[in-house]
C-alpha cells in the first residue's frame, strides 16, 4: 500500500503477532479546507446567536418601526392610546414612562384613570419621568407642570411617591435652574426613559425645544422669547408673573426614549403630523426629529390632525 493511500484513509494491511495478516482503516486526517469550514461555521453561529440575544432577548423593544394611526374622533385616539399604554405597562410592569404635558393628553390620562378604577392595570411599579416645566414654580404651585401632571393623573392612580421624577421646577434663579436640568440629566442617564408620550404644538415643539433650536441638547434651561411669555401671561395673569425661563428635556433626550408615542388633535397639528408622518424632517418642526428616531415610534392623531396624510395607517 503506498503512503500516499494511507493518508487517505484507504486500507492498510499489518502483519499480527502470529504472523496473520489483518487490515486495519487509517484515521482519515481532516483536510485544511475541512477545517476552515467548521471554523467559519462557529463563527457563523456565534454571530447568528449574538443577533437572537440583542434583538429578541437585550432590546425587545427597540425594533424599529415607524407606524401612524389615524382615529376617527378623540375618543377614538384616547382608548387606542390608552389601551396601547395598557398593554405596554402589563407586559412591562417595572418601566420607565415619560409623561406629556399641555391639554392634548388629558382624555388619554382620563381614560387610563378609569381602568384603573376598574382594576384593568397597575401603576404600582412603573417610574414616571416628565417632558418640560416652568423654573421658579413650587410644586403645589396651581400653574407648574408637577401640579398639573399630579393633579390629573399620578395622583388618581396608584403610582408610587418614590416612583415619581418629574423635572424639578423650583429655584430662585438660573444658577439652580441649570442644576435641575443636570440632575435630571443624571437621572436620566440611571432610568433610561422604556416609552415617551409625546404631544407637541402647532409649530412642531416638543417639550420647551422650539423651530430651529439645537436637536442635539440634553435636558435644558430655555429662556422664554417675549413671544411665548406673552402667549403663556394667559395662564399667569400678566406679563410681569409669568416665568422667564422653562426647563426641558432637549430634543436627543426624547430621541433617546426607546420607544415613543406621539399623539396629537385638532386642526391646527395638521402640518406638523403631515411633516413627521411624510417623512419630511426640518429644523423648523421639532417633532420632525422623530423621523431619525433609533427605536419603536408610534404616531396617533385624530381625523382633523390627520387631515394632510391620505392614509388611516401608514409606516413611515
Ligand atoms: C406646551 C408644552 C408642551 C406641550 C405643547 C402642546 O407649550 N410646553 O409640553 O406638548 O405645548 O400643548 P397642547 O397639548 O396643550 O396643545
């Protein structure tokens, strides 16, 4: 048999102790190219298995996808919301949720108050964040955010009081107001906002961050244009009792929100929820950064908000 058969593995013949002649099978020595294969195969499956454990087991809910909702009436919007919100707290009971301000999710936390009454859901574990504030209010304070927040949701729930981080509006000037903005910063940073609720204003704000401010800031101070004081004097009563300066989370905090819900009513939200929802991304509208958001954004308007988007469902 030569040696170049053996290295085969084809049969060779050995002579036993007796003098008997007997075949025996050599060990077929694996191939370069046999090696190569099983290596790259590992490694195919390393790679396979690291993809399964970031998407479906690490970021369950960062897949990202855009999908737009419209309702027929505000009703409608609050019980789709609502049960959307619903559902996101039974299947996260432990999770992080920034809340929206302004009048636009008042029926939402009405109709969330209600299941709770009817113990449909718990709060009990869930931390509650929140968008924007006036600096210089109390928190009993009848105009501040914290009130506002408290005295039509948190408070009719059963979230707990060391559960709740909204921006502290406080201070007597804006050495400390700045100072609230870093902490909420930090905390921030330790309690990664899990779902944003999100409203905005006719002009696509979010929060205090108006057209053409720097996307690119964290949580803020803004000192407010005499334009904006003089519309927010309505709630003040004069001019010299509204606030000069409010305090925001900047747009690359709500982009950092895993996932986000953006809601919206009337007429005139039209524009803005066309921009975002047509994919038209503008210094301009705020709201608009939301096109270049990493995770899960979910727009909800009503039919008059709607108005200049064709469809009822859309991915944008
Ligand atoms: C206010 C608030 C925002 C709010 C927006 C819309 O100025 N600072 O947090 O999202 O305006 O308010 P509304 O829902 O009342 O239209």
């Amino acid at each position: 048999m030569k040696e170049n058969d053996a290295q085969k593995g084809e049969e060779l013949i050995d002579i036993d102790e007796k003098g008997k002649a007997i075949t025996k099978k050599e060990e077929k020595k694996p191939a370069a190219s046999e090696n190569f294969t099983h290596v790259l195969c590992i490694f195919l499956g390393l790679v396979l298995l690291g993809l399964y454990l970031k998407i479906f087991v690490f970021n369950k809910n960062t897949e990202k996808t855009k999908n737009y909702h419209k309702l027929k009436s505000a009703d409608d919007l609050n019980r789709n919301v609502g049960d959307y919100i619903i559902r996101f707290v039974n299947q996260h009971p432990k999770a992080n949720i920034g809340l929206a301000s302004g009048s636009t999710p008042e029926g939402l936390y009405k109709y969330l108050i209600n299941k709770y009454e009817r113990n449909e859901v718990s709060f009990k574990d869930i931390k509650f964040f929140s968008i924007d504030g006036f600096c210089g209010l109390k928190k009993d304070d009848d105009k501040s955010y914290h009130y506002a927040l408290t005295n039509t949701f948190l408070s009719k729930i059963d979230a707990q009081e060391n559960n709740i981080f909204l921006l502290k509006e406080e201070g007597s000037g804006i050495e400390e107001y700045e100072k609230n903005a870093e902490d909420y910063n930090k905390l921030l940073k330790e309690h990664p906002i899990d779902l944003q609720i999100l409203s905005f204003g006719e002009n696509g704000h979010i929060g205090f961050n108006e057209p053409n401010t720097d996307f690119d800031l964290l949580t803020h101070v803004v000192k407010l244009s005499d334009e904006k004081r003089k519309d927010k004097s309505k709630i003040f009563g004069a001019l010299d009792k509204t606030p000069e300066y409010a305090i925001t989370q900047g747009v690359k905090s709500i982009l950092q929100a895993k996932e986000v819900i953006a809601i919206a009513k009337g007429k005139g939200k039209a524009k803005a929820v066309s921009d975002l929802v047509n994919g038209v991304f503008t210094k301009n509208s705020p709201i608009t950064a939301l096109i270049n958001h990493n995770g899960k954004v979910t727009v909800f308007t009503d039919e008059e908000a709607g108005e200049f988007v064709k469809e009822f469902n859309k991915k944008f």
